[in-house]
C-alpha cells in the first residue's frame, strides 16, 4: 500500500502520459550494465533481449523515465530491478555526473537518437553488477558480451534507437 | 513569426504546464556564467538580480526549461541570451557531459536543491562568455564575483533553492 | 618473487627518486574512500590519520605514486590495500576519468596543493569500500566521518597539503 | 632569454631526461583540436602531419609532456602553441577533469596506447580552437576532418601509438 501511496503522484493514466510525451521532453535515465574483475576492469557488457513495440525482437540497454518525485539514483535502481531480477546487485555510482547525455528524438536524424513516441533527455550511466542477473517482465534474455564482441557491427545494428551509439560512447568512456 | 512557428511544439498553455508540473519532472539546464583569462583560468562568476515570484530580490544562476523537440545545447543557449543578452558570446562546452545534474524537489530537504513550482532534473554546466552581457528581460542586474568573493557565506546565502550549493559544486569543480 | 621482478623497474634507490623529484612532475593518485548505502548514495568518507615527516600527526586521504611501468587503477588498489589493509574490498571506478586533477606543487600557493618534496600531478577517484579496514604501516587510524562532519573546518583543517580542498570537491562532485 | 630561464627547472639534458623515461612514468597531455560552430557543436577535428621519430610521416594529436613547475593548462598552451602556432586562440577548458587519461606504455598491448620511449599517463582534453592554425616546428601540415571523416579507418590507421583510439574516445564524448 505504502509503495502505491508514494508513486500515485508519479503515475499518469495512459491518456496522460501519452498527451505529456507529445509537448514536453521527458526524462529518461540509461544505464549500461557491466561485470568487473577485481581490479574494476570491465570484463562485460550486458545487453538485454527484448519484443519491441512493432513486435520485433531487438537487443536493448536498461533504460526508462524517471517518475514524478524519483530520485535519479532511485529510477536507475528501479528500471535495472525491473530488468535484471531483485539478485543483480547494481552498483549505481555515488555520484550524479552522467558519462554523457543523450537525447532521443521522435524524428529521426536531429541527435544519434531516436524514440518515435517522445522526446527524451536521458542520464547516461555505467552500472557494475555484481549478482545474478535474471531478466523479468518484457525482457527475454540478458546476454554478456566482452568489449571487443560488444563492439561488433552485428551486435551494434541489433540496438534500436540509437543505443548502439550509446554503447559505443560506454565503451570508449571505459576506455576499454 | 518564425520563432513563434518553430517553437509551436514546444509552449504550452499555462494551465497545460502547471497541470504537467504536478505530474511529471521537467528538464531543465542551469549554466554558471564565467569569465575567464588567457590560459583558460576562471577570474569571475556572473550571477544575476532577480526579482522572485514572492517579489524578493535573489541571485540567480542562468536556468530555465528545455523544450519540446529542443536540443539541450540551444536550451542553455537561449536562457543564456534570454538572460545575459545577444552580445554576451557564450561558449556552451562542446560535448554533453555536465558537471552535475540538480534535481530540483517540490519538496524541500530531499536534495539540496527545491523548486516549489516543480519537480525538475537539471543538467548544470560551467559557461565561458567572452563578450558583453547586458541583463535582459527580469534579470535586473548580472555582478560578476571572484571565485573567493563568490564563495563568501553571505554571496551564497542570497541564491535561492539550494544554487548557492549549485556555485559551490561549480567552483570545487574549476578547482577555484 | 615474480612481485620483485615485475616491480623491478618501477623501483629507485632513494637517491636517484629524490633526483628525481626536482626535475619531473611525478604520477600521483589520490583516493576518498567513502560508503555508501544500498542505493549508491555515500553516507561517510574515510580519513586516515598518519604521521607526518615533521612528526606531526594529520589527517590524509589514500595517496601515492604510480610506478613505472603500472596501470593507475593498479597503483590506486595498491595504495589504498597499503593504507586500507588486505580486507576493505575497494570498489575502482571501471572508467579513467578522475573526478579532478590536483597539481601539488612544492611551492606554497601556486594551486591550492602543496608538497614540499616534489611536484606531483594527482588523479582523483571516489572509492567506494565494501569490506572491513584495517590501517596498515604509517596509517595509525581511519576514521568515517558522515558527509557533514567532514565538512567541519576543523577536520578539513587537520588535513595537509591542500588536501582539505580535495576533499570538499570530492563531495561537491558527489552531491553531498 | 626569458623563456630559458623561466623553463630552466623544467629543462633536463638529453641524457638525464632518458635516465628518468626509463625509470618513471613520465605526465603528458594530450589535446584534440577541434573547430565548433555558433552553438557549440563541434564541425571539424584537427589532426597534425608529423615526421616520426623513424622518418614516418604520420597523423598526431598535439601531445606533450608537463614539465616541473608547469601546471597543465600552461602545457596545454605550450603545445598547442608550439603545433598550431600563435595565432590559433585556443580555448582550454576552465575545469582540470579531463575526458579521459591515456595510459602509454613502452610495452605494445598492456593499454590500447604505445610509446617506445617511455611510459607516460595523459591527461586528454578537448580544446577549441577560434583563430588560424599554422603547424610549427616538426608538424608538416594540419588538415581538419568533419567528425565522420575522422572516424573514417583509414583516416585512424594513420595515427601511431594508440592515437586513433584516443581520437574514437574524443569524438564519443563528444557525443558526434
């Protein structure tokens, strides 16, 4: 009851959420979950298999709005809870300076990229996580890549959107 | 007219916007207007007079909303100019990354930062402007400060909602 | 063994380190250890207290050299497992980018940063430590402070070289 | 005469400066020109012809070591000067935290970045520069390429010692 209580400000009937997304940016925070080994060097890259909208199955970075007085930090652990099960253990940085910001257009071309159903400014952010990570709701899988097979073209086209950019900005970021 | 036509997506009836405040956070950019020398070193914050909602006299750092279908680059372009006028030559940093981000609560005491109208999430950056600003619109006056006179308590104390945390933030990150 | 040998070419006599030391700006590291909660959010920082070459006894961050020929993020877990003990579980942030530069110089107020033995040019991480420490060698204590109690101008006043500053731009960058 | 004596801490002969390259890791920066348009987006990457230490003509970065005593905004400068020439204006950014730190090891493979001579660890920046160009000294020519051509293999392939990594790193902070 408690958790329904606090979130009500922050839920808006489809109607609502649907009017906003069409006159005002809305935001979103990424988060690029990765596996270290003990010296914090990243070891993997998690990307997750999902049904798209148009019922396409496309690989996918954690990623999701952040609700009427959430935390960013909050929404980060929420959206990798949603998507890689209670047991994945995220590290969410302790501070707030994203790795970089991207905005994603409704028409494509203006930025790398592109949400056909809004504009959204998301905080771009690299989370280790340490435990199991088992994929729930629309996410079907959760598959671990090493930078270098990360890196590949192939692997690259099967994000939408524009996130095979963002992954690419992590990894050079990681500076692995 | 062309502003108007372009911007159209982007404004919103007031009664829209304060009905979306309530309900969702809004993006917004703060910019820390410096000045600086030849070696790139900052000698001056600018902060502008405001005159509040309440009718109080503030100080203010250069903040405002980004719109819809707006980049986040001509966002902190146009407050700036809205602000600190069309000769003011601002050099907004070439890559997104801010400094900080300010989450901005309805409610004070959550984060440092309170905006009673709004939950907002804001992305900060530091601003060289290399020509002359004149203040524009309800900004009454922008005094330039050093760093050392900026960080005085009584400078910092006349910042509303928690910007005199935003300058802080901003100094200890130009390592002033 | 194989440590003696790998570390061979990283180590000078002291003669030829103090040689050294006046003509080169040399590779430092510095380290905030901090906790944090459950969402990422750092509830203390860690200061040691150490006794100083003039016999004083001050408050210090993790600190110290790269050697040749060593990564930085290896030269980072090497300081604080010196200074932290075997068992504090330091969390490297995955990515390079230090939160700021200091430039320790051995003239007094050149930068806030001074060391009278040498010019040192010092990457700056928040650490994040999950296990227990336990100080070791030259380190007498470590002691967690809450955000706020760092910030006391009494603490940061026990603090030399300017490491006062670097402390309070850690939790600037940390939003605390 | 004053540029002797100013530098003259700074200066070591051939052969001490080769003892110490061999026996401690010596502090770089590393720059990457770029040209930006009204808003701040960068159009234009600059990249040195240089003759190598080999009698290769190869693309550079405008890189250098810190000297004693020198802050590294003043290095900055002084390479860029030394590459660009005295008129190119360059805009060092205000605040020390560089993109990313470029550790070159005299080993090919530890890091993505080799340098034969020496181990050095980099502090990288972005810098604009507003004023005309004239390559100085040992760089041949410097030829400007829009983001895309920059990213282009070839175009990469002819930058030596990990150069090319550093360049993808730039340009995805960037976020072109």
């Amino acid at each position: 009851m408690s958790e329904v209580v606090r979130s009500d400000a922050g839920w808006l009937s489809r109607e609502e959420m649907d009017a906003a997304r069409e006159r005002l940016p809305i935001v979103y925070v990424d988060a690029v979950p990765v596996q270290v080994d003990a010296q914090g060097v990243v070891t993997a890259v998690g990307l997750l298999l999902r049904i798209g909208g148009d019922g396409q199955v496309k690989r996918a970075l954690v990623s999701g709005r952040v609700r009427y007085h959430e935390r960013v930090r909050s929404a980060l652990l929420r959206h990798l809870e949603k998507d890689l099960g209670p047991l994945a253990l995220p590290r969410v940085p302790p501070a707030p300076q994203p790795f970089t910001v991207a905005e994603y257009f409704p028409t494509p071309g203006v930025t790398p990229f592109h949400d056909p159903r809004q504009h959204a400014v998301s905080l771009a952010y690299v989370v280790p996580v340490e435990g199991d990570c088992v994929p729930q709701q629309d996410a079907l899988e959760l598959t671990w890549f090493t930078p270098d097979e990360a890196r590949d073209p192939g692997v690259l086209a099967e994000l939408a959107g524009g996130q095979g950019t963002l992954l690419l900005q992590a990894l050079a970021h990681l500076g692995v």
